[in-house]
C-alpha cells in the first residue's frame, strides 16, 4: 500500500478516515463504538483537540479534527492502537483491524467546514442505514440539533456561527442545511488536490510554501503533485552556486561530472511536469539518456549517505533560497 503523507502545522484542520483490513468490520456490537467514543474522550483531554464532527460506520469512521497543535499523527496512532488492543482482547483475536494507516486530508476550514459537517452526518443516510441524520445513535449530529451542550466530545460553535450569532437560530439553520443534502449534494471531495488537501487556490498556496518548511518526504507522490515546480534555469543556477562550477562546465558532458548527473536528477525531482525530453535539450542528450542518469542517481543515493545528504541540501535550497 502506498504510504500516506503526513502534514502536521499547528492550527491544522482534518478530515480523518479509517478503515477496516479488508473492508471488514471495526464495530461489532453498540459496545465497540460506546468504548470507541471513550476513547476519543481520552484522547483529546491528552492532546487538546476539537473534534467538530465525528461518524462511526460499521466498517470504518470519519472524524473531522482541528489540531492547535503540530501532532496529528500522535492522536491518530493513540485512537487506533487503544482501539485495536481493546477489540483484539474482547473478540480473542490478533492481528491488524485497520487497512493500514489512517487518511488524513488537510481542509480549508473557512471554505469546507459546514460543508463537511454535513458530509459526514449523512453518512448514515447515504449508506441507507438510517432514514433521517438524527436516527443514528453514532455520529454528533444529535448534539447539533438540541439548544443545550449536548455531546462533550463535540467543538460545535464554530460551525453553529456559520449560520447564525443566536444559538437557537443557528440550531435551527444548521438542521435545514443538513436535511437539504438528503436529496442529494455534490461530494466535496471532488475537488481534491493530490490526494490530500481540499481547499481554495490560496490556501493550496499556503500548503505548497508550508511542504518546504516542514520535515516530510519529497519524494512521496503527493509532494511531487503539490510543490510548485522549480524552473529549470533555478536548478542549474543552484547547482552551479552549490558546486562552484560555471554553467557551461555544468552542461558539458564528459566522464566523472557526477554534479552533471545530479543536476539531471533535480531537473526532474523538483518538476513532476517537466518530461525527460525537456531536460535532455538542457543537457544536449536525448530523453532515454536522462531515465539512465536518474536511475543512476537513484542507485546511488541508496548506499551513499553523502550524496543523499548533499541532495537535501540542494532541494531546500532550491525550495528556500533561490
């Protein structure tokens, strides 16, 4: 299974799923997800989130969550590890419950948050498991629609505000938006960038100057997709200044140019639309010559921790600097 990208920032917001192995079940009997709520309880007294909106399905869950700290991946691996410990004691079973890890989607607050309230309370609806939102026992759309608190687990204020400053009206606007996706309304995550952030253009933005700032893997396919792309004359120009070589002595091909060779390699690493055809004009080669240099490079970044290092370097400098 191809990993998941993890961002964490503080002030993020998610909307989170989890699955069981196989598409099998996670909740066997009301207990499981009564002990599965206490878990969310417990955890976010721990780590001090809002949980805005949750869905407990029979075969997996959606949880919609705002992290004022950077620690995403922390709740996550508690709410799942404490959950599986607990099912495999219970049913005298061993082994994976969950399909992998978690997926998590980075969302524009301000632009999808009623949007994915709404979302994730007609779960039980879509899946035709309740007739109306407020038949099902398991999600926090019942907190919603009273006046008074309601569920503890639930931040609901901010998604009440959307509608209106007086509670009462706002309860009531909220429950009217609810039901009218009952006929039917378009999936949100239609508009999903990369697999994994769903929001307007400037936010994507913000996302993309963040991947260069925060300590994930940029060579993970939905960093490739999102990190705006460097120009080619940036590459050369960083490689150029990195090395201390002029730009003809970087072109020029030749034996031993092993900084040529990584040159090629970022011309292709920081660009997930620049094609080898392209790179090869810069080097004067043709495009199955630049596929053998950038597996070549690959090869060796595998056993030289330098070289690996040296690439680090340059890609933060390329992102940062140039």
């Amino acid at each position: 299974m191809a990993r998941q990208l993890r961002v964490e920032f503080e002030g993020a917001f998610y909307h989170i799923t989890s699955r069981g192995n196989l598409k099998g079940k996670i909740f066997f009997q009301a207990g499981d997800k009564e002990r599965f709520l206490e878990i969310l309880k417990r955890t976010k007294d721990k780590y001090e989130y809002f949980l805005h909106a949750y869905a407990l399905m029979d075969n997996h869950y959606h949880l919609l969550i705002e992290t004022p700290k950077a620690n995403i991946s922390q709740i996550m691996q508690n709410i799942n590890t404490s959950y599986t410990v607990f099912v495999n004691k219970k049913y005298q079973r061993s082994g994976h419950l969950f399909q992998g890890r978690f997926k998590g989607i980075i969302v524009d607050k301000e632009a999808y948050l009623v949007t994915l309230s709404r979302y994730i309370h007609l779960n039980p609806v879509r899946a035709k498991k309740a007739e109306k939102p407020e038949k099902s026992r398991w999600t926090s759309y019942r907190a919603y629609i009273t006046s008074k608190a309601g569920d503890e687990l639930v931040s609901r204020e901010d998604t009440l505000r959307c509608f209106s400053e007086r509670k009462g009206d706002a309860v009531k606007a909220y429950r009217m938006f609810v039901e009218s996706g009952i006929r039917g309304v378009n999936n949100p995550f239609e508009s999903l960038e990369s697999g994994l952030v769903l929001g307007k253009d400037s936010f994507l933005e913000k996302i993309q100057d963040l991947l260069g700032k925060v300590n994930i893997d940029n060579e993970l396919p939905q960093i490739r997709r999102l990190r705006k792309d460097v120009p080619a004359e940036k590459v050369i120009a960083c490689c150029c200044s990195h090395y201390g070589k002029t730009e003809d002595d970087l072109l020029k091909r030749g034996k031993g140019n092993s900084e040529r060779q990584v040159a090629i390699y970022l011309m292709k690493a920081m660009s997930d639309k620049r094609t080898n055809k392209e790179i090869g004009r810069c080097f004067g080669i043709k495009g199955p010559a630049v596929s053998v240099v950038i597996k070549a490079v690959e090869d060796r970044m595998r056993k030289d921790r330098a070289l690996n290092r040296d690439i680090g370097i340059l890609k933060g400098r390329m992102i940062n600097e140039f």
